[in-house]
C-alpha cells in the first residue's frame, strides 16, 4: 500500500495540476495525503474534496504555518500505508512515476529512492527559463542516475522520494528545526545508518515552477540560508561533505559585486530590448552574475 503525501502553503492552482498528473494511476495509490500547511487558507481543503474526494482516497489535513518538515511528518503519522512516496505540491508526474516508484521497492527493501525533480526543458517558455534549465542540465550531468549515493556523490531532494515507512520512522522523521535543508539532513542521516539511497533520473516528477529571476534569487538565499543553519546544528557534517560549507567572497569581490549590483545586473532583472539583443552567453553570464550579486554571503 503506497501513500503519497504532498505538503503544501499558498499554491492551491499548482496543487491542483499535480493532483491532475497522477489521478489516472489511482489505482496504485492507496491514499493521497495532502497537509495545507496554512491555517489561514480556508477553502483549499474544501476545494480538494469536491474535485478529487470521489476519485481518490483522500485525507486531507490543515494545520499552523510550521514549515516542510513539519508537514511532510504529519503526512507520514497520518499515513496507513507501508511505502511513502513524497512530492511537493508544484509536481507534474510522468504517467509511469508512480510504478516506478513501486517496482524499485519490490525488488529493493528497506532502501530510500530519489527521482527526477528537475524543470521539463519543453516547457521553458521565457529566457530565464532557459537559463534555469542550462543550470539544471550541468546539475544531471554531474549526478550519476542509477547508483547508490554515497557521501562523495551526494544529492538528496524531498520533491520526488519514496521509502518504506519503518525506514522513515527508524529515522525519525524530517528534522522539524530546520526550515530548508532538511531533506539534506534526512540524506544524511540515512547513509550514517547504512541506509541504502538510490537515484534514478528515469522516475520523473518535474518541477512546475519556472520562476523569474527575483524569486530565484529569494529561494537561492533560503537554500544559502538553510545550509548555514544545517551546519549550525551538525558542523561534523562539513568534514565529509565540505561542499555544504559556503565560502564568503573577499572584500575585494563583494565590493565589486555590490558597483554590478546597482548598475549592471538591473539589465538582467528587467530585460528589454537591449538586453534581449544581447548575445546568449552575454544574457547567461549577467544572470550569474545578479543572482551572485544578491546573494546574501555578499551582502
């Protein structure tokens, strides 16, 4: 018995089309668990049980603003069945998601699995969407699809994951003190364990979500953010992944990153004609160098 579980705040349309992904492999799903995570949204809840209450078993749950780890554990206590598979709420599932999932944990017990949460490239319509998929497209070559994670090649997303519920419980859940990266900690935790994490590419939820460069760069400075506070908590996680430490430029640097910040990279953030006229790798390379501008280890 599989339960999906998909926390959610403030994104009742995008909810909605992640619903409409997967309602046609129902059958493989015992129950669809969604945790409004926004007390004040006072007709999302409603809303899904008139559209999918008699298509698919469905409980949903609405609670205080506490956060993803929050809402992603309350899923978990709430769920019945034995296999979790957890997606966040602006997903769009390929129609063989689901089985895939549920194929890899009958061949593999007690074993984590994380797929494919990356932007659809068909889908990028504007020249920042672009951009983001160039990024995403040097993120996948680097991480190796069919392998078991391990410390030295480790990537860990809680868009796209499934395990069994004795795994999820063994590990007591998402860590409620963290606000971003906690799906890092959960990884973590996981192989310190010896719990086996496998990814697969070809197990595809994409990530509906092509935003502008501002809201990129927000959501950049939460993840920044989030990993500071991880090594915060857990700084013996740096010595055998350095790559979560995030390094402070030189004086020299920011000064010069803040001169770029007021007078050329409002060229990226607004576009027009002159920028568009610009040379791909010119439009690329500004972007870069905004979102560096305005990050908050420069500020």
């Amino acid at each position: 018995m599989l339960s999906l579980i998909i926390p959610s705040y403030n994104e009742k349309e995008k909810l909605v089309e992640t619903i409409y992904s997967f309602i046609d492999q129902t059958e493989l799903i015992s129950e669809l668990i969604v945790v409004i995570d926004n007390d004040q949204d006072t007709s999302t809840e409603s809303d899904l049980k008139k559209t999918f209450g008699s298509r698919i078993n469905l409980k949903v749950h609405t609670q205080k603003n506490s956060g993803r780890a929050v809402a992603r554990n309350k899923g978990a206590e709430l769920a019945s069945g034995d296999l979790l598979l957890f997606l966040d709420n602006d997903m769009l599932c390929e129609k063989d998601c689901i089985a895939k999932h549920i194929d890899f944990h009958k061949k593999n017990k007690d074993c984590i699995l994380t797929g494919n949460g990356f932007r659809n490239p068909a889908a990028a319509k504007k020249d920042f969407d672009h951009y983001l998929i160039a990024l995403e497209k040097k993120a996948i070559q680097k991480m190796k699809s069919g392998i078991w994670i391990s410390f030295h090649d480790f990537s860990m997303t809680a868009c796209n994951l499934s395990m069994p519920k004795q795994v999820f419980d063994s590990l007591g859940g998402f860590d409620t003190h963290l606000k971003d990266s906690e799906d890092l900690d959960f990884g973590i935790r996981a192989l310190n364990k010896k719990i086996p994490i496998f990814y697969d590419r070809e197990v595809i939820a994409w990530h509906n979500d092509f935003e502008g460069i501002l809201k990129f760069i927000s959501r950049h400075n939460q993840y920044t953010e989030g990993k500071k506070t991880l090594l915060q908590l857990h700084p013996e996680y740096e010595k055998f992944m350095p790559h979560l430490s995030t390094q402070k430029n030189g004086m020299l640097k920011i000064t010069l990153l803040r001169i770029l910040k007021r007078t050329i990279c409002p060229l990226a953030i607004h576009g027009g004609a002159f920028f568009s006229m610009l040379p791909k790798r010119t439009r690329f390379f500004l972007y870069r160098l905004t979102i560096s501008a305005h990050s908050t280890i420069n500020a």
